[in-house]
C-alpha cells in the first residue's frame, strides 16, 4: 500500500502503529523556548496519534521524549561557528539510518520530506540587525554569519526537501524572494497554541497573581517576554513604556519582563527615567499564562521573529499585543481590536499612542482570543502531517523512475509551459522532489531532446 494511502487509512482507524516519523531538532527541550516547546508538543500530538516518533537531537530532557526513540548527534562547543554544519550534515545522516517512513527537519539539517522554517531565516535578520551595506560587510567577517548563511543556502538546493512548511506569510514571502524556490512547495501553517493552557480563563485569576507580587488589582500592567532580550526589543519596550508614562496618569503602571537575556541597559534605562521601582524582572517561568492573564498589554518590539510563539499565546490569553512589522505573527493581529502592529519597533511615540489606546480602553478577553485566528496544537499537527505525507510519497514516486525518466504528463507540462520562468519553475520543482544528483541545465536538455 502506498505510504499515504496508508498514512490516511491508519489514522482514521486509529491503529498502532502507525506511521514512523524520524524529528531533527538540535534541542528537545521544552524549557528551551518557544521553538523547542513547538518540537516537543509536535511529537507528542503524532504520539499521542500512535505514530511512532524517533527524535534526531544534540541534547533532550527525557520527560519530554517519554516514550520516544532518541538518537543524539553530537554539536561540539569548541567547534564555535562551524558546530551549525557539523551538526546539519551528521543529523541528516542520522535521520536516514532510522529508515523512517518520513522524516522532518525542525532544525538547520539536511536531507529530509519537509523542512520547517520556525527558526526563520538568517539572511532577513542579518538585513535588520545591519542595516547598512558597510556594517553587514564587516559583520561577515565573523565565521559565524558566513557559515550559517552558507548553511542556509544548503537546505534550499534541489534534492534537499520536497517541501516546506512555514508559520508565517512572511517568512514564505522572503524563501520565494530571496531562495528562488517555488511558492507552491511552500505550506504556511501557523503556529498551534495548547488551549487547554493558555484561554481567557488564564484572566480570572489575575488578582491573586498580581498580588503575590506586590501589584494592585487596579493597577495596569504592560508585559515582556522572551529568551533572547536584544532580539525580542526589550530596550525598545522599556523606551516605549517611559514614554506611555509620560502621558497615562490614569492607573499606577507596571513593566514586568519575565525570561533570559541582558537587562543590564534595560534597567539602566528604567533608573535615568525614576521608573525602576515600577519594573519587576523574573526569569523564564513554566507559569507564563499566569502573566499573560495578569496583564493588560502585552509587548513586542522584535528585531526579526518568524512568527513568535509568545504573541498567540497572550493573545489566547485574552491580552492585547504590540508587536513589529518584523515579526510573522503579526498575521493574528487585527488592527484596533486585538493589538497593533508598529511599523517602527523603535519610535517611542507610536509605541505610547498605541499602548494608551489599549491602556484606556480594555478589551474584552474573549473577543482578543476570538478574532486572532488561532489554530490548536492538534490542528496544527494535523496540517504539518499531512504535508509530511504528501512530501514523502511524491519524492518515493520520482524515485521509482530511473534515471529521472520523465512521465508523458511532465513532459505535456513542459510543452505547455510558456517562458523561461514558467519552464524554471517546473524543473525546480521536479529536482526537489526527487533528490536526484543532476544539474537543472541537464534536465531541460533531457526534455528538449
């Protein structure tokens, strides 16, 4: 039986076993971050499915991979910039040795079925964070950002993946623009959020919360989140919260920044405007959902974020957001009713009149959670498998065919189409399902034969 035939028929059977999955990601960790917890809720939704999850990691914490087979790959410190493709070229090859029936890559690592891009891409953040032609040249010079723009480079050739599968339109958006590949072969899957954990009802318990940490009931809270504070703009929401200060006299305001990074300017900032002592900073927590209830706005300003997980779990949590243009989640934000998107992360003055405009006027938690368009763990799931299944059984199809013997359907499409870009497109398309070790100017000098 074909593999998606029977990929569909065991799962509406619910039979074990059922489909084994081989899962590259560098980290199986859920304390990690909100791409790692994405991994781990991942695997356990097709667990919980009966598939048979093997994960491909350097490093996993065993209560997340209960019930799973591990394989660890090793990712040497001392190997600096080049640990990114020691790892990507071992964990491939370790993937294949499983003999899976399908394997995702949720990490820069290669071959596989499907690629997912939840870590975004390199290229765009580099454009952010040096802005200027000059200082993006001198950034090069650190082997860092030349090996992962070189490895970035690698998981778009022909041959590596069948597909792909983003959380944003954006990201999509800058694959096609800047990789060349082919829109078609990109799937834009949102990110799903664990409802039964982060709901409106995380509101109802906003008092107690509070109070255990010296807040009054009455007071308004703007809250921060993140694991890597100058990416994710803390300085800039620490510059916009003084500036809403300079204005909102209404309601004693907070700013609470709850994870891991360097607040050493943040704070600094805080002091030079007599703030400090309206600041409370707390490490990463398993209970975010109890802040994101306990907040009245959640912000943030970030650098470069493929879709960030934090800002569809607030807003499942009921709580308005401000976040950047440059970040994919901004896809859930509904202008005026559920947040704002700042089209500069770095203008004091937007940010403040867009975070009085929430401070001054709540919204009703239900309707923030109900027009943001979000998708549960389990629909999310559903959706990247069934990529997953289609990417493996059109790349074992092409497979079959030696030496890349075209169909007479391939061949009536490339009759049919019309320009080069139409003819390239086709061709991209046929050499990245296959996996086949030959050049495109080959293939269309097959065809035109």
């Amino acid at each position: 039986m074909a593999f998606a035939a029977q990929a569909a028929c065991r799962f509406r059977r619910r039979r074990e076993p059922e489909v084994h999955i081989a899962l590259v990601r560098t980290e199986f960790d859920a304390a990690r971050g909100g791409a790692e917890r994405y991994a781990v809720n991942l695997a356990r939704a097709w667990q919980a499915q009966g598939h048979r999850i093997t994960v491909v990691c350097a490093r996993h914490d065993e209560r997340d991979a209960a019930g799973m087979d591990v394989v660890k790959v090793s990712r040497p410190k001392i190997l600096g910039p080049f640990k990114h493709a020691w790892f990507a070229a071992r964990a491939g090859r370790a993937a294949a040795g499983v003999k899976a029936d399908a394997t995702i890559c949720l990490a820069r690592a290669w071959p596989g079925d499907v690629l997912r891009l939840g870590d975004g891409l390199h290229r765009p953040w580099m454009a952010m964070r040096y802005p200027d032609l000059a200082s993006r040249k001198r950034a090069l010079l650190n082997p860092r950002h030349s090996q992962l723009l070189k490895l970035e480079r690698e998981l778009f050739l022909p041959g590596h993946f069948s597909r792909y599968v983003a959380n944003s339109a954006m990201v999509k958006r800058q694959v096609v623009h800047m990789y060349g590949v082919d829109p078609e072969r990109i799937h834009v899957i949102p990110n799903g959020v664990d409802q039964a954990r982060f709901t409106p009802a995380a509101r109802a318990a906003s008092t107690e919360h509070r109070a255990r940490h010296g807040i009054a009931a009455g007071d308004k809270v703007v809250l921060f989140s993140g694991m890597d504070f100058r990416r994710k703009g803390l300085l800039a929401a620490v510059r916009g919260f003084v500036s809403v200060n300079q204005t909102y006299r209404e309601n004693p305001l907070w700013f609470v920044c709850v994870g891991r990074g360097d607040e050493t300017e943040a704070r600094a900032e805080l002091q030079r405007a007599g703030l400090l002592d309206r600041a409370r900073f707390y490490g990463a927590t398993p209970e975010i959902e109890k802040w994101y209830g306990a907040a009245d706005l959640f912000v943030l300003p970030t650098m470069y974020d493929p879709s960030a997980n934090a800002v569809t779990e607030a807003l499942a949590c009921g709580t308005p957001v401000l976040t950047s243009q440059e970040n994919g989640a901004r896809q859930h934000i509904v202008e005026g009713e559920n947040g704002r998107t700042l089209h500069d992360r770095e203008s004091v003055s937007e940010f403040a009149q867009a975070a009085l405009e929430f401070l001054r006027k709540p919204r009703d938690g239900a309707k923030v959670a109900g027009v943001s368009n979000l998708s549960s763990t389990a629909q999310n799931a559903a959706a990247v498998l069934e990529v997953l299944v289609r990417a493996q059984s059109e790349r074992a199809t092409l497979k079959r065919a030696p030496g890349f013997a075209f169909s007479e359907e391939q061949k009536a499409q490339w009759r049919r189409a019309s320009g080069r870009a139409a003819k390239l497109r086709l061709l991209r398309g046929w050499l990245w399902a296959s996996g086949a070790d030959v050049s495109l100017h080959e293939l269309a000098r097959r065809l035109e034969v």
